[in-house]
C-alpha cells in the first residue's frame, strides 16, 4: 500500500508511516548526487569515475616521464642523477604584485641564458590560478602560451619549475582536493613542463576539523599530500616543497627545536628539496654554520629562495644593488639558490647579471680578474652593459615594434581586459599593451586638459620679461659669500636646456641611480653621502640660526660648504630624474618613474629647507626648535637598523626617501609625501628656494596673468600695474618674506607660496606699516589717483580679517596660495607646499590654516589631499572662503 492510499482510506497509524519520509529524502538526495556526478563528468571528460583509477594513471604518467627523458637522449636514470646533482642557480617570479608579462620573460630568459642561470620558476602570487584558484585548469589558449615559455626556456638550456600555492584553502584529507590538485599538475606535464614545486608559504597554521581528525599536525598534513603529489608525477628529479616555516625567525621555538621542521626532515621523501629563505625572510647575510643547522634538521641540503632583491613590501623602495653577502662557498650546502628580485622587470640586470657573476665563480678560470667572487667588481661589470641596455629605443613592456608603438594606449591599466580569463599568461597578441610615454614629454600627449596646461606653462616661460635672470639659481645681490642660494654651482645652471627629447644616461647618472636605490640592508655612497650631510647640516643649524653671527667664522663657513655640496646632489637627482624621463628607453621609464619621481620630490623639499635654514631658522634659545634632536641616524646602515639589528627592512618603510623625509620637521606626516605619480611624466626641471627680493617684479608680473586670465578680461591701460601684486603678495612678501618660496623651471619664476609664522602679530604689524604705506601709495584723491583702485584700500583691509581666537589657538599659521601655479605635475606644488610646511614647522607652529573661496573647487580637493581639513565656513562668518586647517 502505499503512504498516498493509506492516508486516504484509514485513520489508522501504518507500521511504516515514519520510515517513508525518510525513504524519499534518501532517494532525493541520491537522485541529486548522481545528477551532480554526471555534470561533473559532462564538464570534465578526464574527470576521475572512481578514486581506484588513481594508482593506475600515477604508473602510466611516470612510464611517460620516464619515456621523455630516454627519448631526449642517453639512459633517463643517467640523465636523472646528473639532474638530481645540478646546483639550481636562477630566478623564481614569486612575488606579490603584478606578474611580468611573457615578453619581458622571455627577454629575461635570454638574460639567463647570456649569465649563465639555469633554472626559472613560475610562482607569481598574484597569478590567481596559482594560489587563489589553484583548482582552475587553464584554457586551452593558456595552455598555449604555457607550452610556449616551456619551450622557449628548453631551447635556452633553462630548467622551467612549475609552482603552485594550494595552501590557502586546500582540504588536505579531502580526496576531492587531491584529485583537483593532480589534474592540474598532470595538465602543466602533459605541456612538456618536468619540474614542479608546492609552496606552502604565507599561510595560516590552523587546520579544519576534518584535517585534525586526520593528520596529527599541520606539517604531517602538508608532507601527506607532497609525497602523494611527488609519486604520482613520476618522482621528477627537481620536485620543491616550500614549508609554512620557511625562515629561521618563523620557526618556533627555533630552527633546531621546531617540530614542524623536524617532522618535515623525518617524513618528507628524501629526493624532495625544501626551499629556504635564511634566518629572515630577507636575510642580511647566508652563513655556513646557519644552514649547517637547518640542513642537519632538514636531513637534506635546501634551496635558497633569496628576497634580496625583493620589493613587493614597499611601494616606496627599489633594489638595484649588486648580489652581495653570501659567499660562493655557500653552494656546497646547497641544492641551489633562486633570487626572487624586484616587481619591475627593468630593474632587475643588475640583480641578474651579478648574480650570474656568483655562480659562475670558481668555474671558470680569468687571467684579469680574481676566482674570489666581489660585489663591487660584479656592480662594475653589469653596469657597462646596463648602459648600453639603457640606451636602447624600447616601448613600455618590451615592445620594440613601430605598429605596437602605434597601437598603444595611454591610459594606465594594470591588470589586461580579461575577465573570462583570470590566470596572467597572457600572450603577446591578447595582452593590454602597457602605457607608452610620450617621447617629447613636455607636453603629454592624448589628455586635452593636461595637454593645455602644459602648452600654457611653455608659453608663459617664453613670455617671460627679457630682464628675468637665465640662472634660475642665481645668488641674490647682498648675500653672504658661500651662503647656499639654491643653486648649487652656476657652471652646471648655465649649461642646462630644457630636458626634453630622447637622451642618453651617462656612468655617473646610472651610478647615482643605484647608490640611491641600492639594497634593503645597505645604502649606496651616493645614499650615504645624502644622508650623512643632511643630518649633519640639520643638527649644526644653530651655526647659521639667527643669532649664527655668535658662531666661529670657520663654522659658519664649514656648514654652507657643506650645504653648498649636499645642493649639488639634490641637484643632480633632480637632473637623473629629468634625463630618466627624456631617454630613448620607455621600458626602463615604465618601471623606475614612480621611483625617481618620488626621490625628486624628496630632495626639492630637502635642498629648499636646507637653504631656508641659513639666515631664517629660530636661535636654539627658542623652545620652539626641538625637532634639531630627533632621528640623529646617518651613516651606511638604513633606518631600519636602529629599531634592531636583525629587523626585517619593512619595518621602516620608505628606503632614502623614507629616510631624508623623516630628518624633516614634518616627516612624521606622511600624507604629504605619499602621493601617486603623475600619469604622463614631465622631464621639465624645477627647482624650489626661498624668496629673494630680486624676485618681486617677476612675482608682481605673474600674478597680475594669473587674475586677468580667471577674471577673463585685459588689463586697463589706467590701473596701476601693481594692484594686484600689492594686495595678493605685498603684505607678506613685505613683512615676513621668509616664509615665502619660489619655484623655478630652466626658464625663471613659475609660482610661489607665502606663509605667515603667527597671524596675530602679523594683523598688528600690517595694520602699523603696511596699510599706512599702501594709503600713500594709492591716495584716494589728487591728480595720482587711479580710477580703478579708490577701493583697493578697503579690500586691503578686508584681506585681513580677524579670525576667532579659537581657530588661532590651535592655527596659528596662515598659508597664501594666490601664486599657486598650474602645472602638469601637481606633485611639484604639493612640494612647494611641503617645503614651506617644513619651515614652519622648524620655526615652532603647531597648526596652519588657509583660506579659500567655496567655488575655487580644484584648490578645495588640492588642499583636503595634503591633510588639510574643513574648520569654518562663511556662514559663520563675515567672510565667504572657507577655512581649512591642518596641524603640523
């Protein structure tokens, strides 16, 4: 009977009225199960029917590994062993950021195959199927591009290691994860690929129940499913295994107590070679007696996976040092040593080539050079050949063709258009070309708004008066002899044209490019030298305070001959950064701007605050000047050692940059030196000092352009031609000009920024001799009068409106933007901004504030980026602008 009858003909319970809902769920359930198994089977025809068929496919891919390599040549077992005693020397592409694309990889296994290198691996985290969606085979048009880089790395005599990172989220005792697992590796072999690795690296230790029920611990689970890996693709002679614990200061409690490592050494097969980093994920150093230790606890040698050169931990910082501090000795205990070098592929010959120098060391014999491997002898070598690299016509991402050039687009775009398609092997004909720099770079190309800007700034140089000084750097009239004006040396300001157009680096600019951008651990002389000097200048200040005049002469005279050499360095980046912009190579542009840039701003706030201090910083009598006493560091050692000696580089973020920042008075504000760079580069030179009285005509002239263009008429005839000037720039430039700074490029003035120290006794001294001055100068009746400036007076006045105590108290400093210019490079203002911070800041404010009309929406978004927030508003007030602070 069944339940539908029964319910219909009796009230009576039936025997199996509680049995039969359950029945139908279990054949529902069943019913759906079968259904998702077909599904799966339909999707994926290789998709495993039963978990018994394991066996037999690890015994027939072994059977076609071990066929391949007799078919290459000789006996596999010969070939095997010969493999299995090859020192591993190379690259390994495993850092976080955007993977490189396939051209530039296979420009740089053509670098490996001229240094020497052996063996690359692929294992970049942001490749979403090699961590995120490890489960994902690749499409057959990436399985193409795939077999390509094999093939192209066989035909270089590279061993190619296929790395996948499946520890995120990988269910160890799941059978399900295991298959997906060997199908995806079984597809990179059936490619042609013989070399693999699993990493385990960056994770968290924590396992989910089903793994605690089945493993004993987390490194029992993770050598499990390694071993069954490395048996089902046929035990190949190069198989990495990277663990969660891959450096000593990871290992807990040690390296040699750890009982992750030590189950790691006793239960992973022996012919399964470990990855290691050293005693830090970025070790200083690689010492025998260190990997002496974990060799013994591993019970077999292991592969470096050196971070040196890595980056990927600051946005800030670029290594273009030479391989240095580990010695060549180090290679008889171990099976190989890969480097993990810098994000941007252009910055990594000099990493590569020196390191093919190490390996090659005691291989071969030389007549006039030393067995010994040395660093600097390596720097030295791969900087010859950088140079002729640096000077070749090549296109962001190594696209070198004219139709490519042609094809290019402008706008930056860092991941390809490819959202059916998430892996990063792209091939050259679906890749999203990278952005393409304008070769004359003075004014960018394809931005219409940017484009104006730029033509406006070249034609307001051209129009400038023809008696404007040509050395933008020219020491004013009545200053002191040796006192640093800004400038540096007059000989190299003559002989400077504008930097546009292709050009050539010089040794010595690629010199300073890696002094300042050396290694993690270690300055570069040129680093040295900037930092040295600039401590020194910042702590001896007092020798040129305002009281300097009680100062030793000799003294005086020592630190502006200091200043006047760390002005020429500062000028001598701000020229790298020109000749790195207006070079041939935009591959090398594309990746080293953001850099370059960076440090070009640093140093333009570095280089104006040093020449502001001579003559305008507070005597040390004032309680105002104890910024002088803090970050007293200098020297070959990097910030980050004065946090510990065995600190890991990231814990002090920023490189040189960082460094010179924070000897600043405000470098604790980081918001105003962290800023993207600007899209489209400009290679125009600018330079950033205090104001001299010299250049009030010129600032008098351009602000006077700056109203009559937003006021959107001409200039009448019967105004007076300082009107404007008088009542934009008069004020402070008369009674506080040492809180003004002016910004040049190689044709003369193109912008200021005024400040005032302290608004109350400013108000007090305009009102006793400025406005009385400003009275006789423009008098309201006779014969002199002006039409249009009777009411310049009252304005005058309004310009100087009180401000309630409460905004003073803790704003006591007001910025003047009138000057403000325009330029292609908005960075370049935030530093004449930043510049005139620094002086106040040295000089004891607190806070600043300034103010700006509500419908003036470029300066308002200008202003909220440096830090500056919205404090009053004109309906609080008498006054429309609104009133932004920020303190200091």
């Amino acid at each position: 009977m069944s339940v539908k009858c029964w319910k219909a003909g009796t009230s009576a319970e039936h025997p199996n009225a509680s049995r039969e809902p359950q029945r139908c769920r279990e054949k529902e359930r069943e019913r759906r199960r079968r259904r998702r198994w077909r599904l799966i089977e339909e999707k994926h025809e290789d998709y495993p029917r039963c978990l018994s068929e394991q066996a037999g496919r690890a015994s027939r891919l072994a059977s076609r590994v071990r066929g391949r390599l007799e078919a290459e040549g000789g006996s596999g077992e010969e070939d095997r062993m010969e493999e299995k005693k090859q020192f591993l020397c190379g690259v390994v592409e495993g850092f976080y950021g955007r993977p490189w694309s396939m051209d530039q990889r296979k420009v740089l296994f053509q670098w490996m195959q001229n240094w020497g290198l052996n063996t690359y691996l692929y294992g970049p985290k942001d490749d979403l199927k090699h961590r995120l969606l490890w489960r994902e085979v690749y499409s057959p048009e990436e399985e193409s591009q795939l077999r390509t880089l094999i093939v192209e790395a066989k035909s270089r005599g590279l061993k190619f290691v296929y790395a996948l990172s499946p520890g995120q989220d990988i269910v160890f005792s799941s059978s399900c994860d295991l298959t997906l697992l060997k199908r995806k590796l079984r597809q990179v072999s059936d490619l042609g690929c013989q070399a693999f690795a699993i990493l385990f690296d960056d994770i968290d230790h924590s396992m989910c129940q089903a793994d605690s029920e089945a493993f004993s611990s987390f490194a029992h689970a993770q050598v499990t499913v390694t071993n069954e890996i490395y048996r089902f693709l046929g035990e190949p002679p190069v198989f990495l295994f990277c663990p969660t614990e891959y450096c000593g200061s990871l290992c807990s409690p040690s390296v040699s107590k750890s009982p992750y490592l030590q189950t790691v050494g006793e239960d992973l097969l022996p012919n399964i070679t470990v990855v290691w980093t050293g005693s830090k994920v970025i070790s200083r150093k690689l010492s025998v007696d260190c990997l002496a230790e974990v060799e013994s606890v591993l019970q077999r040698p292991p592969l470096i996976w050196d971070n040196l050169h890595a980056n990927d931990y600051d946005s800030r910082r670029l290594f273009l040092g030479p391989f240095k501090g580990r010695e060549p000795q180090l290679k008889s205990h171990l099976r190989g040593l890969l480097l993990n070098p810098n994000c941007e592929f252009e910055a990594n010959y000099i990493p590569l080539h020196t390191l093919g120098s190490w390996h090659r060391t005691g291989k071969e014999e030389r007549k006039d050079e030393e067995c010994d491997y040395c660093s600097d002898r390596a720097l030295s070598a791969a900087l010859r050949d950088w140079m002729e690299e640096l000077n070749q016509p090549l296109q962001a991402g190594r696209q070198s063709s004219r139709a490519d050039q042609r094809s290019a687009p402008t706008s930056r775009c860092k991941t390809p258009d490819r959202p059916d398609c998430p892996s990063t092997l792209r091939g050259t004909s679906t890749v999203a070309k990278l952005p393409v720099f304008p070769l004359n770079s003075s004014s960018p190309p394809s931005s219409p708004p940017t484009k104006v800007k730029g033509e406006r700034e070249l034609r307001e140089g051209e129009k400038r008066r023809p008696n404007q000084p040509s050395q933008p750097n020219q020491q004013p009239p009545g200053s002191k002899n040796g006192a640093p004006s800004g400038g540096g040396k007059g000989q190299k300001a003559q002989g400077r044209a504008l930097c546009s157009g292709k050009g050539l680096l010089s040794e010595s600019q690629v010199r300073l490019l890696v002094g300042l951008h050396y290694l993690p651990h270690e300055h570069g002389p040129s680093a040295q030298k900037l930092l040295q000097d600039l401590t020194w200048l910042k702590t001896n200040c007092h020798l040129v305070s305002t009281s300097g005049k009680k100062a030793p002469p000799q003294k005086s005279d020592e630190w502006r001959g200091r200043a006047s050499r760390f002005l020429s360095l500062c000028e001598d980046i701000a020229q790298l950064h020109c000749s790195v912009v207006g070079g041939a190579n935009r591959a090398v542009l594309y990746d080293l701007y953001p850099y370059v840039w960076d440090l070009r701003n640093m140093a333009l706030v570095a280089k104006a605050f040093i020449c502001w201090l001579d003559g305008r910083v507070l005597s040390d009598s004032s309680a105002l000047g104890t910024w002088r006493n803090c970050f007293h560091w200098c020297g070959k050692s990097s910030g980050a050692d004065l946090l510990g000696v065995d600190s890991e580089p990231w814990v002090f973020k920023g490189g040189v940059s960082g460094e010179v920042q924070m000897l600043l008075p405000i470098g604790s504000s980081s918001e105003l030196f962290t800023h993207p760079p600007p899209l489209f580069p400009t290679s125009r030179l600018y330079n950033i000092r205090p104001y001299h009285s010299k250049d009030k005509v010129e600032l008098y002239r351009m602000v006077r352009q700056l109203h009559l263009r937003t006021q959107g008429g001409q200039e009448s005839s019967a105004a007076h031609p300082d009107v404007i000037g008088d009542r934009c720039l008069g004020p402070c430039l008369a009674l506080c000009p040492e809180y003004s700074f002016i910004l040049e490029d190689e044709l003369g003035v193109c912008g200021c920024v005024l400040g005032i120290l302290d608004v109350r006794s400013f108000a007090k001294r305009c009102q006793a001799s400025w406005m009385p001055a400003m009275r006789d100068k423009y008098p309201a009746k006779g014969g002199n009068a002006y039409p249009n400036t009777q009411d310049l007076i009252r304005l005058m006045e309004e310009d100087q409106g009180e401000y309630p105590d409460s905004l003073l108290y803790h704003f006591p400093s007001q910025l003047r933007l009138d000057a403000l210019p325009e330029l292609v490079d908005i960075s370049v203002s935030r530093t004449l901004l930043t510049a005139l911070l620094t002086a106040l800041k040295a000089n004891g404010s607190q806070g600043v504030f300034c103010e700006v009309q509500p419908t003036d929406r470029q300066r308002l978004e200008f202003l909220t980026k440096m830090g500056f927030l919205e404090i009053l508003r004109g309906e609080a007030r008498s006054r429309e602008g609104v009133v932004l602070g920020r303190l200091l």
